[in-house]
C-alpha cells in the first residue's frame, strides 16, 4: 500500500517585501511624533496666555509708576506718555507739602497691624471651637454667622457710629481697631481649615496629657492653622490699610485721619496735580507689597508642605 506524504511544505517565504517594510517602520516612528507635538502646542499655548495675564495683570502698576514720575501735562498728553519722567522727587516733596503723610502712615499702620492680630486670634479662636468643639446652639449660631454675610457693610454705619458716640471714641483710632477686630468671614475660612487640617486623634492625645483648652489651641491648632492665619492676616491687613468710608466718617480730628483719608485731600476741586497724586498712590502701594512678600512665605510654604505629604 503506497504512503501518503501529508507533509506540507513550510518553506514558502512569507515575509514581507522590504518597501512594505520600510513604510511600516517609518509609520510607528512617526506615530509617537503627534503626541509630542500636540504636548508641545498645549504648552506654548499655556505659556502665551500666562505671560499676557501676567503682562495685563501688572500693567496698572507699572501705569502708576510711570505717571507718579511725569506732570499732568505729561499723563494727559497725546499720545500718552507710557516711560518715565524726571519729576518723581518733586511729586513726592509736593505729597509732603500738602498732607501730613508721615502722621498718616503712622495711624493707618497701628489701626492695619492691630486688626489683623485681633482678627488672626479672635476668629481663629472662635474657628477652633466651632470645629473641633460640641457645645448646646452650635449649629444655629454658626448659621446666623454665614447670615450677617448677606447683610452690606454700609447699613452698620449708622449702628456703628452710633456706638461709638455712645462709647466717647469718635474721633480715635479705637473707633477703628474695635468695631475691625472680629471678622465673620475669618471665622468661616479658618472653620473650615481646622475641621479638616486638625486630627481629633492629635487632641485627645492633649486632653490625655492634661492639656486645657488654650494650651491645646496655642500648641496644637495656631500650628496647623499657620497657612490659613497668613492668608487671614494679610487680607485683613490690606482691607484696613485701604478702608476709606468709616475712617472719613468716624475720624473728625485732622490729626488723626489714616492714609486713605490724608490722601483724597490732594485732589483739589478747580485743578489737581495728578503726578503729585500718582506720587501719594505709590507711596501707600510699597508698604502693601512688603507686607505681601513678607507673609507669603507662610500660607505658600504651607501649601507646599501640604502637597508633599498629599
């Protein structure tokens, strides 16, 4: 009986044709390219749009400078003048001559550091028990709270001064640093900052250890709440440095008039000396910004610290 070779034959050559090859080589380095270049376009694109805010964003101060350096005929040329003048020192001599700055920048200083030391400890106090705290109406108190953010600040004028008069502080800076030393919105930031950053583990440890309650807030909850009391600190701060309405409504005495105040008095009705007012505006923005710099590094170390352990 004959064999049957069922063998097949295996050496049929399959493989592609080298063009074919090549063009699909060159079709899988090519693919990663797309990507690359779409990464490359996000980020200039990203890049751009952040410069140009940056470039809009501090503009209005490079405005202020230049013109706090030029005259009126200058700032209202045309076209107009965007480089700076030689007439900054005799802007700020005519700032001098006209106002009491120093006097000025004294009083709005003490008012601006005393409320945001009173505002860092009184609200983060308050935050703390709220937090971390149960005691009888918490709830219905920490609600009327979040209310008296939908009532404007310009009803309490009347009330306030009101109170004042009552007290014998119209006129003094008490009028200021009193009614500023307490802030609902401080209160609701920092009580959500210590429901969240503060361990109950971490306080029952100094309840065991024989701990009250304020060294409990002064070792424990004033550290965990550093990011968030220089935030605080600094916003209170630069809202009191600013504040115009209640000083010029409260302050009757010339000697004791703030920044803000002091500086309105350079705008005169019939002709203003806009450099010399340019020069006044500068000079109460430098303070601001070392402040700024100075407390940053607190709440932004504090972010960073926040995102390692993250």
């Amino acid at each position: 009986m004959p064999s049957t070779d069922t063998r097949t034959d295996t050496s049929t050559d399959t493989r592609p044709d080298t063009p074919a090859a090549d063009t699909t080589t060159g079709a899988r380095s090519a693919r990663p390219l797309a990507p690359r270049a779409q990464r490359v376009v996000r980020s200039t694109v990203t890049h751009l749009v952040l410069v140009i805010g940056v470039l809009l964003s501090i503009f209005p101060f490079y405005w202020l400078v230049a013109m706090s350096t030029n005259t009126t005929a200058d700032i209202f040329g045309y076209p107009p003048k965007l480089t700076f003048g030689p007439e900054l020192w005799t802007n700020i001599q005519n700032v001098f001559a006209n106002i009491d700055l120093l006097s000025a920048l004294g009083n709005t200083l003490i008012v601006s550091l005393s409320c945001a030391a009173l505002v860092m400890f009184f609200c983060s106090l308050a935050a703390f028990t709220f937090a971390k705290y149960q005691f009888p109406f918490k709830n219905v108190l920490f609600a009327l709270l979040l209310v008296t953010f939908l009532v404007p600040a310009q009803l309490s004028l009347v009330p306030n001064f009101v109170i004042m008069a009552n007290l014998g502080w119209i006129g003094t800076l008490q009028a200021l640093i009193v009614p500023g030393a307490v802030s609902a919105f401080g209160i609701f930031l920092l009580r959500q900052l210590a429901d969240g950053a503060i361990p109950d583990e971490l306080l029952e440890s100094a309840r065991i250890d024989g701990a009250g309650f304020f060294r409990t807030y002064f070792a424990i909850a004033v550290p965990m709440l550093r990011g968030g009391l220089a935030f605080l600190g600094i916003f209170t701060f630069i809202g009191a440095w600013n504040d115009y309405v209640w000083p010029l409504v409260v302050l009757i005495n010339p000697g004791r008039q703030t920044l803000q105040v002091a500086l309105s008095q350079l705008n005169s009705i019939y002709n203003t000396d806009y450099g010399m007012v340019m020069a006044g505006a500068l000079m109460s923005v430098v303070p601001l910004i070392g402040v700024f710099l100075i407390g940053s590094r607190h709440f932004i170390a504090n972010i960073a610290a926040g995102a390692v352990k993250g």
